[in-house]
C-alpha cells in the first residue's frame, strides 16, 4: 500500500536545489526544479554510495557529488558514464504549502 | 570513412570509454580495444581506498556489453609495435592490425625508488594484483612503511589504519602533498592522520633500503632507521610512452596532443594518464593529468575526433581523494594565483579559491566530510571554465549561493 509522507514545508527547498529526507530506514534526494515543481528520487547514487543531496540541481539534471555522473530527477535517467542505472522516482505532491512523497 | 576500423590500446577509463563513445556516436566499423591485463576493465580509484570491500573489483562496464556494442576487447594482450606510415600495430601474439585511427590510451607505470625492485615487501600500486599484495600486508599486527605523501600514500595511510595497521609514511617534502594541494588542506589532512595513529614524517631523505627475509629497513640521511614487514612506494608515475616515441611521434612529458587530443600523427590520438595537453582556460598551458574524471572526458572527445569531429578538449582539471571520511577535491590549477579567499561551510568544511592579480577565479580546493564541498567544488569549476571575476566577499560568504555568481 502506498502511503503518503510529510516531508516538509515546500519553502524549506530553494529553487533549483534538492535536500536529503530519511524516513524508515530509507533515504531520498526531494528537488524543487527551477519550474517550481517538486520530485523524489532514491537518495543515493546508482554508481557508488554516495548521497545526492549533496549534488549540484541544474535544470532537470541532478549531477552526483563524487562522480559527476548526471540523472534527469524528473525520470530518473541516468544520462551516460559513469553511471548508466536510472534512479528510482517517487511520486511528489504540495499539500498545504507542505512537500509529500509516495513511498511503499 | 573507408574503413580499416578502430583501434584503442590500453583498456582503463580512457580507453573504454573511448570504445562505447564511438557507437553512441554511430560508428559502425570495427571497434578493437586492447588490454594488457587480464581481466575486464575495472576501476582504479578504489583500489587505495576500498577498505573492507576492496576484494570486490569494481568493472568499468559489464562483460556482456562489450558484444551488445559490438567492440572486441582483447584481453590480456600488448602491443609492441606501431608503424604510423601502414596504419599497422603489432601485437605481442604476433597478428597486426591496421586502423583507420587510433587512439593511445596506454596510462602510466608507478615510478620506482631507483635500484630498489620490488618484491614480496616491496610494492607499487597500479593494478588490481598490486592493490591485493599491499593489502595482505595490512595485518592488524603488522608494520606498514609508505614512502610518498600524495594521494596513493596518503588513501593507503588511512586504509591501513582503519584495518589496525601500523603505518609510518614519510616524505621528502617538507609536508605531504605539495603539488597541487595548499598548504592549509593539506596540513589538516596531515593532522587528521596523526590523529588516526599515522607515524608521519615529512622532509626526510632516504639514504637507504634494505630488502630482507624478515622485513624492510628504511635509513634516512640523519641516521635513523625504520623497520617494516614492507614498503609501498607512492612517488608518482611515469606515463606509457614507449609505443608513440619507438613510432616518432611527439613526447612531451607524455605523449603530446593538441587541444583535439591528436598526436602529431593526425590519424593518432591519446587520451588520459599518458598524454600531455594544452588546457585552454590557462593560456594553453601543457599538463599531464592522472585523474579519472579527466581519462573519462579525454576518451569521449578522442572517440568524437577520430570521427573527424573538431571537438576540443576544454575541461577544467578536476581531481578528488578520499582519506578516512574526508574528501579533497580540486578545481583547476592554482598556479599563477596570487590572493586566496576561505568559505568556512562548517567546522569541518572548507573551501580556498585562488585568484589571479586581476580577480579570476584560477582554482579552487575544498576538504570536508563526505560530499559537504562537492557542490561549491562543482560550481567553482563552472566559474573557472567560464573566466569570472568573482566578488570576493560573495566567495567568502557560506550564505550566497555560487550558482548566483554564474
């Protein structure tokens, strides 16, 4: 069953910017694009563990910190080497000025 | 094109990913990629830095993908000869092959210590085999003498303190990584090992090396001496040069290239570790660089100008290391920089750009915990490429975005 998770105020992402948000266990990278809409992706790289909300958000790429390896965040893609495994996406949605994420 | 095919020799980042760039391109001839280990491409990086995982050896690409691709990869084959004038290599196991082009990505060797071999105590670190024998030298119980204080020395340091390992690392310098780190990063990095139990000593020159049955003696010019079950020698690397030179071609502290990545063989070009090459945003000038992230980019541009592209080579030197659970990374090269600006992000993470004497931002060098200085890093890089000026007090100040200064 999917369920909704409160992860935070929508103001709490800058535009253009992603944060971490760890809930039961897992963790996950929530971005705001420059468009103003919210995303969700697993929080660690595909190519070596390494978390991407320390990674740089231009446009709808998601570059990882360690590698460089680059993702759309809106799909998941992995956009060529190093890393060629695409990210998992969750559902985002803004409820209340509130940010929520889909997982299960 | 018409076509006696491509051929790439030397099977690590460059040259691998010289390979698949050239179908993700379109090629549709032959692909020859030539190894001389035996095994699949892997990566190099974690083999100073892998601590408990490092049996596990990372492939740069899946075997299957090599016949999805339609590249023949020969592994565990050298090429011995190269006559540019009949577009021919020769082989070790005696076949030739004759190319349309050819891309040289050939790496580079561990220096040695001069009249020192190496033996069962006595280690470089380049392949997979050597990162295996250093290991099993790191024992709980046991001693482990590292000479060098650049990245190989100082990842080894911090692999074998946290397998238990007692290490002494000594370096010539008066502190380690005097190329290309600054002063300030590199002394906290010194201290962090000193904290971890790292026996450091800097400015020390070695009269002598004794390999013996029960361990390694290491004399130094003021007497002392120092014993270990063995010795990893960290001091650098010389680039794979034999095959160009022996065919004329350009050397230049490594294979030289013009800023297409082309030898001064047109139909040859050379990518990575082995190649020297001019960097555009510093006036041209001629470099050499043992980075992954630079292997990865010169393989892509190399692969799109042996299809008769003009790409140029135009990327800003980047580099990282990982020792304990800090990360350095480096932008650009410092060199000709004359003021430093510090962003403090936090206790532990901070940030140096230096600047020339009109305000350009020349590099920039980060160390912090895990990716804390990655994304200033990356930004900072985007800087450079693109000639700024940065505000000196916007640099200096953690609250203003540099994404905002782009």
């Amino acid at each position: 069953m999917s369920i909704w998770i409160d992860v935070c105020d929508k103001d709490e992402i800058d535009e253009e910017d992603v944060i971490r948000f760890d809930h039961d266990g897992k963790s996950y990278a929530v971005y705001r694009s420059p468009e103003d809409s919210f995303h969700a992706t697993d929080g660690h790289c595909t190519h070596e563990n390494v978390h991407l909300a320390d990674g740089l958000v231009m446009d709808d790429i998601i570059e990882c910190p360690k590698h460089n390896g680059r993702f759309n965040y809106k799909t998941g893609q992995a956009k060529g080497a190093p890393v060629c495994v695409n990210l998992k996406t969750y559902a985002v949605k803004v409820d209340g000025g509130r940010v929520f994420i889909q997982v299960g | 094109m018409g076509d006696r095919g491509m051929v790439i020799v030397g099977a690590g980042e460059a040259g691998v990913r010289a390979a698949f760039a050239l179908r993700e391109r379109g090629y549709q001839g032959t692909v020859t990629l030539i190894g001389d280990e035996p095994h699949l491409p892997y990566e190099r990086p974690p083999l100073s830095k892998a601590g408990e995982e490092a049996e596990t050896v990372r492939a740069i690409v899946a075997n299957e993908r090599f016949a999805e691709a339609g590249i023949t990869f020969l592994r565990g084959q050298r090429a011995i000869s190269l006559d540019p004038a009949r577009h021919a290599l020769l082989l070790e196991a005696g076949e030739t092959l004759s190319y349309e082009r050819l891309l040289l990505a050939t790496g580079a060797a561990p220096r040695q210590f001069p009249g020192i071999a190496t033996s069962d105590r006595i280690h470089v670190l380049r392949t997979v085999e050597d990162a295996s024998a250093i290991r099993r030298q790191m024992r709980e119980d046991g001693r482990l003498a590292i000479l060098g204080g650049g990245f190989i020395g100082l990842e080894l340091a911090a692999m074998g303190r946290k397998l238990g390992t007692a290490i002494t690392l000594f370096e010539a310098q008066p502190r380690v990584l005097m190329r290309g780190v600054p002063e300030k990063l590199a002394l906290a990095l010194q201290a962090r090992h000193v904290a971890e139990g790292v026996e450091l000593l800097c400015g020390v020159g070695i009269e002598t090396i004794a390999d013996g049955e029960s361990g390694v003696a290491i004399g130094f010019a003021d007497g002392r001496q120092i014993k270990a079950d063995a010795l990893v020698v960290g001091i650098g690397a010389e680039p794979n040069t034999r095959l160009a030179a022996e065919a004329g071609l350009a050397i230049d502290n490594g294979i030289a290239v013009d800023r297409h990545l082309a030898t001064s063989d047109p139909h040859i070009f050379a990518a990575g570790d082995c190649c020297s090459f001019p960097v555009a945003a510093y006036g041209g000038r001629r470099v050499r660089l043992e980075s992954w992230r630079n292997a990865q980019e010169q393989g892509s541009v190399a692969a799109a100008n042996m299809l008769g592209e003009a790409a140029p080579f135009d990327a800003v030197p980047w580099f990282w290391s990982d020792q304990y659970d800090l990360t350095l990374q480096v932008a650009g090269l410092s060199d000709g920089a004359t003021s430093t600006v510090g962003r403090t992000l936090s206790p532990e993470a901070e940030i140096l750009f230096h600047l020339d004497a009109d305000g350009r931002l020349l590099a920039a060098s980060g160390l912090g915990r895990g990716g804390a200085v990655a994304r200033d890093i990356r930004l900072a890089e985007m800087l450079i490429a693109r000639g700024t000026c940065p505000d000196r007090a916007a640099l200096a100040d953690p609250s203003v975005k540099l994404k905002s200064l782009l």
